[in-house]
C-alpha cells in the first residue's frame, strides 16, 4: 500500500478566478454581499423597516434597495457612511 502526502492538489481558487479575469469582480461582489448582510442584521435586530431605516439615512427607500442589492457595486462611500451611522455603526476601510 502506498502513502500519499497530504497537501495542495491543483490551483487555489483565487488563481482560478483570475485565470478566468473574474477575480476583481467577485471579490467587489463578496465584499458587497458582506456589506448588506451585517446592515440587513442590524436593521433586523433594531426592528427597523427599509422606509425606517431611509428615513434615517435621509434618502429615498430605493436608494436603500440599491445599497442592499448585492449585486449593485456601485455604492458611494458617503452612503455606506450614512447607512452606517444610521445603525449607530462606523465605517472602516483599510489598504491591505
């Protein structure tokens, strides 16, 4: 009986993707996701509704869709910043 050492067989998923030139894509896609999931918690755990939580951003309710619809990238920064502070929330960018 052989043995097989254990470790990596064939590419990372990364290195998939980017063979594929989707890496950026999905990346902006999973960060996005990410985004709506935690504001879409804490509007759950404040019991807030989207008009509720527009009217506290101080933007229409369609605007809100957007920033939840994960796959609109399109988000500015001043509005993750609003919905942020609307949830008593900061927001945090860093270069990595």
């Amino acid at each position: 009986m052989t043995h097989r050492k254990k470790g990596k067989v064939g590419s990372s998923f990364d290195g998939v993707l980017a063979e594929q030139g989707i890496l950026e894509e999905c990346e902006e896609q999973a960060i996005k996701q990410i985004l709506a999931d935690q504001i879409k918690a804490a509007m759950e755990r404040e019991r807030l509704t989207k008009a509720a939580m527009a009217i506290r951003m101080q933007t229409s309710r369609r605007a809100l869709d957007r920033l939840l619809d994960p796959g609109n990238t399109s988000v500015t920064l001043h509005t993750l910043q609003r919905a942020a502070a609307a949830i008593g929330r900061q927001l945090r960018l860093e270069l990595v």
